[in-house]
DNA sequence: ATTGGTTTCGGGTACGTACCCGTAAATATA
DNA sequence: TATATTTACGGGTACGTACCCGAAACCAAT
C-alpha cells in the first residue's frame, strides 16, 4: 500500500535534469548551449519582410494581421525559437500588473501567517521592477464574514491574479468560481480545495506530513503504549486535520504497532480548554507516553506539560513559531514539522508571474518538503 | 558550552523581517509602502541643473566630474534615494559579465556535484537575461593537478567572478590569492577555506551538522552501547570531516552519554576495501549498535551491512544521492542529512550576481539548513 | 470614377540607462 | 594675448519591445 503510494508520489517530485555524459579530459567542457544568436523581432521583421510593427501584433495576437502574414510571421517565431526580452517588453510596457494575496491576518494567536507574508514581499521586491504591484488583503480566522468581505474588495480591485489561503473552503469555492468568470488565475497555498480548478496548490501533502509524524513520535517509543492526538481548533469541518490524521494512523497500519491511539478535539483556543481538557484525558489516560498535535498550536500543549511536570511525554507538533522554537529548544517539544511557509508565499506570487508575464506553464501542483525540526538544527532553519 | 554556541549563532541566521502593527479591521491593510514615486537619472539631472550623461558618470563613478556637482548628484541620490532600474541598465549595457565555477566532476563514484551543477544552471538561466554567462569548469576529486590545471584556464579566461568548491585547501588558496589580485570575487560553497578572504561562503555548519547526527543516532541507542565514526576518504588531510567529527563527540560531552565511540578511517573508496575494514572491526567490536558515516558515501557501509545481514545497526549518513535514497527507502539507512546542494550552487552564482550586478553587499557567511531525511519524507526533499 | 469604409500595415516614439563623441569652459603654456 | 591642453559637461543614439497614429491598399457601393 505504501509502495504505490511512492509510486504515485513519483509524478510530483520534480524531475532532476539529466546532467549526463560530462566527459572527462583537463580541457574545459561546456554544458549550457551557447545561445549568443538570439534574434529578436527586427530579425523576424526582416526575414517577413514587414515591420516590426506587424510582428508585434502577432506575438501578442492583436487584429489587423492578415492570416497570411499572420502564418509567415509565426513559423518564422518558431524557426527562430523567438524568446522575447523580458527586460525590454517590461521596460517598455507601461501597464503595472495587480495581484492581490488574501490571507489570514497575523493574529495575536499565531503569528504564522507572518512566514507567507514575508514570502510575499520578498516576491514583491523580486518582481516590481517589472512593473508587478502586489496588493494584500487579510481575513480574520475566525471570522468567516472577513473573509467574504475581503474577497468582494478584491474582485472590485480588478486585479489579474490573486494567491489566496482557503481556509474557508464553501467561502473560497464562491471566490474561485467568480474568478473562473473573470479569468483571474488563483493559486492556493498552504491548503487545498478538492475539486476546484485553480493555477495551482503549493502547499504540503498533509497525509504524508501526518505520516512523517508518527515515524517520529514512534522513534522512541516504547511498545503497547497509548498516543495522544490533539486537535486544537474553532473550526468543524478541518479538512486539513482529517488528512494529517488520516496519515499518522496509516503509518501505524502500515507497521502494524498494537498502539493504541486517543484522540481529542479542543474547541477553543484559550488556554485554559487546553488545560482542562488535557488534564482530563491525561487522567483517564495516565500510560499516554507521546503527543502528536495537528497544527501550530503545539506551543499551548507544551506549556501545559511544562507546567505539569510531565517531561516524560513525547511531543511533536507544527510549524517554526517563536513559541514552538522556544519549547524546542528547551526540550519539551522534540520535532517539530515545518512546510517552509515563507517559500509557499514567494513561490505562490511567482507562479502568478510565471503565468502572467512569461507565459509559462506552472505545476498544477508542488509539495512542499516535510521539514524536521530538532533542537539542534533549528537554527538553520530556512522558514 | 552548547548555549554559547546558540547565541553565537544568532548572529549568522537571518532576522526575519518584523511584521508588528498589521491592524485589525475590515478595510484594506496596506504593509508594503507604495513606490509609486520611482525618480530615475531624468529627475536627477533635473534638480541638478546638469545631463543626463553627468549623473550617469558620476552613479558609475567615472572621471569628469567636479568634485561640487559631484557632490550635489550624490546628494540628490541620497535624497531621492535613487535605485537604478536593472532592467534598463541591463538592456543599455551590451557588455556581457563572465562567472566562473569550478567544482568536481560528477563521476561514477558519486553523483553529488550534480545538484550544485543543477543549482548553477538554474541561477543561469535566471540571469542570463541580464547578459550574465557562466562558464563551468571541473575538476576530479582525485586529482589535485586537474585542480590547478582549470584554476589557471579560469585566469586565463578573465571572467569577473568565481564560484568556486575549495576541496583542496592548499591549492584553493593559491587561486584566491591570484583572485585577490585581480580584485575577482570568490564565492565558496560546499566547503569553507579557514582565514581566506572571499566574497562569501555558503554552506553548512559543519560541527553541528555532526551534533545533529548525533542526535538522529542516539534517539534510538540503547545505553552504553558502541558507536561506530566512519570516514571513507582518499584525501588525508580532511579539514570538513575533522569538523563534523568534533560536533559528533560533543554532542555526547555535552549530554555526558558514556557512550564509547570507535572510528575508522578508509582510505580506499571501492567496495572490496569497505567491506574487508568494516569486517574487521565490527567482528573486533561485536556490540557496535550504530554507525555514523561523515560523507555521503553512507551507501557503500549500507550495502556492506545488507549483505552480512546486520539489520540491527543504525545507520546515518549524509547526503540525497540515488544509491543513498535507495537504502533509505528499503531501511537499511535511518537517517540523511543534507546541506541543500542545489540550493548551495544557486545562492552562490546569485551572491556573485548580487554582486557584480546589483552592486548590493551580500553575507560574509550562509549557513544552510541541516535536513533530515527520512524513508517518509524523502519523496518530498528539495535537494 | 469617386466616395466611404475596412483591412492591413509601417513610421516613429517611448521606456530608463549606458556610453560615444563633440564641444564649451577652465586652466596652463608660450 | 594667443594658443594648447586639460577638465567638465551635454547631445544624441542604442538596447529590444510596446503601442499610438496615420497611411496605404483593398473592397464595395454609388
């Protein structure tokens, strides 16, 4: 069962090139292919024997071009593999390009969301220089009303692409059918909607990251003992946990550990559900040897092991919080997974560049890595 | 002692940028500020009563200037806080900038330089649109000549920067020296020349590279029980591996395990030398419950272990090579640990980039992360 | 043949910077 | 004072593409 899943994993990871036959000899051996003849449209203009004028029209398929010329001129941009000069199209384009990001508002709670924002800025600053203009919106996480509100600013914008976070799945299904209509690429990151067309997911594979989870949880277990899920959320239907619980038990199918495993859902965030509800499962479950939490909020589950004494459990949970990093480095957390949030950002905003300056084709789909975090590599780390 | 290094290391690892005041509301929160006002060279000459062609002298320093209007120019930039539009610059300058790299040949013994190579070639080709070439050289790991041999084709073929991987320290330090020279800058990835100048270094940490393994090993040992160091090298005087090994001892001072720790060094790479040494010492020390291999040639002590069927021994090792993977997957190998190669060959010709083009400073030092790898998360690494 | 309309195309300028070339001004020399 | 030499600066063109504007060329109807 595993085993097909490697298999199927295969079509996403990126092929690696083939940087094959690198022949030996002290001599300098080229790889890249000398692309010193590159022409331009005055080359395909003389070659059609029109103006550059008329090339023009056709590279970006504008009227007036007869169907003839039309015909010359693009077996002509193929002959000569036209690449066109980004820097001179851009200079001389005087249009500035609006994407908008909606994403949830960095919060008192978590300061997640800060990692992708970073990605973006960082993209921003990448790309503004050819006239690309990022525009952000935020959503509340526990305000489904925001995020509608936010996302009709947006369409009023006229923006031509937008990265979003579907946090809320109905609310972003209406936002992403009313960009089908508009023909606004989205691209979605750090969560996906299943069965929504969109420019792509960047984000991780949440069954597999559960998995990886429970590898580690298990690492130092001792056998016939009893694992702790935790679930801390205001929102019902979490697509996003069922999936990371839905790998962490597989891993236990798949090696067939007797383990048994609780699992608790903690409706609110405050400290003090946490607490109590804790308390009361650790109670009735006093042989719980290690703690695997769904999300970020890992730091809350440690800060009441801490609390009470309770350095025997093992606890693993999400993303590199200030918090988190704080309990890992004093040892009360001891892995922590990370999807590399800032990378979701600056990747999501530059596929919508890819696709709407270069036009080039994005994958529909890119995972991120499932990062471990220890103690001891934490501070390397590249959010 | 270890919590000295912590802050020691705060110095290296970037700060990530402070988002604080993102306020709540409904209305739509701007972060970036808006650049709308952008000045080139046109405003410039304008507030200087002076041409165009006078602030272009002075923004390139060239002579023919007075010292006053000079003076003024800068100012203005100062004040206009002028950033020169790259896209413009590029297109204006037909001169193109030549990089060197020099780094091993991919061989049959290891296929690790193919992921520098991949990141060179990526940086390339995002960059080439700025008239940038990148001429590639390589040399073979076990021929200190091949080495100096290209070093002085490199110097030959003037180029304005180098990427270089210094594996043989003397050597390396000769080609620097000549660099230095020339005023040329150097990037040093992979592995760090100690008290050379250069533009920069990136790669990993190598001591806790070693601390981290050390970690990885004894999550699973039981107590005072034997480990195994394996250093498979033909080069002696191995400046990285000496690194790694201190961080793998001091990760046991510093947790005051008992461990007993047993090395070998073999100097010959193929098979039959492994086998016959690592025969040797684990019949001499049967109770070794795990082996820590300093290179990426882990695959080799994997193979060995498979066909005496020790699938009891922990095995770490470094690096996301085929034949490692292969031995992860089946569960021969627990652990990898990888510096991001790819990422090390990328980073290091846009350092050079940053450079020479941009004209901005880049860190002295970069350490890169130190993955895990697991059998679970493999699929998803980005070398 | 003339008019009006449409289709098809070319000239030319602009984007922001680099840099050649020529020249006025400043200074030195006779 | 006249001339040579240096210094300081401006005009102008080019990079490769986008796009406005206008003008042929063609067609159809009067």
């Amino acid at each position: 069962m595993i085993q097909d899943f490697w298999n199927e994993k295969a079509l996403f990871v990126k092929d690696s090139e083939k940087i094959s036959n690198i022949l030996p000899g002290s001599a300098l051996t080229r790889i890249m292919k000398d692309e010193n003849t590159h022409y331009g449209v005055k080359e395909i203009a003389r070659r059609a024997n029109v103006s550059i004028a008329t090339v023009d029209r056709v590279i970006h398929n504008r009227p007036g071009v007869s169907e003839k010329t039309k015909k010359k001129i693009n077996d002509i941009i193929i002959e000569l593999d036209y690449q066109p000069n980004v820097l001179a199209s851009r200079l001389a384009s005087r249009k500035i390009i609006s994407l908008a990001v909606l994403i949830p508002r960095v919060s008192e709670e978590t300061d997640f969301w800060e990692a992708p924002l970073r990605g973006v800025m960082r993209a921003e600053s990448e790309i503004k220089k050819y006239g690309i203009q990022v525009l952000p919106f935020f959503f509340d996480l526990n305000d489904k009303h925001s995020f509608t509100e936010q996302a009709e600013l947006i369409l009023k914008k006229e923006v031509q692409g937008i990265l979003l976070a579907p946090s809320f799945i109905e609310e972003s299904r209406q936002l992403i059918t009313a960009c089908q209509k508009l023909k606004i690429p989205v691209v979605f990151i750090d969560s996906n909607v299943p069965e929504q067309d969109n420019l792509c997911y960047i984000g991780p594979h949440l069954f597999q990251s559960g998995y990886v989870g429970a590898k580690l949880l298990t690492y130092r277990l001792k056998e016939n003992h009893k694992v702790l899920v935790v679930n801390i959320s205001k929102e019902k239907d979490n697509y996003s946990y069922l999936q990371i619980e839905d790998g962490f038990r597989s891993y236990f199918k798949d090696h067939s550990q007797p383990c048994e495993i609780i699992r608790i859902d903690i409706k609110d965030t405050d400290k003090l559900s946490v607490t109590k509800d804790l308390t009361r499962v650790l109670f009735e479950h006093p042989d719980i040897e290690a703690i695997f939490v769904t999300n970020s909020r890992v730091f809350s589950v440690a800060s009441f092991l801490e609390n009470a004494g309770r350095k025997d459990i093992s606890l693993i949970g999400y993303d590199f919080l200030k918090e988190n990093i704080r309990f890992l480095k004093e040892g009360m957390i001891d892995f922590l997974i990370c999807h590399k949030p800032e990378e979701q950002g600056f990747r999501g905003l530059m596929a919508l560049y890819q696709t709407l300056v270069l036009g080039s084709p994005v994958e529909k789909v890119h995972f991120m890595p499932i990062d471990i975090i220890t103690k001891e590599n934490q501070a390397f780390y590249q959010n």
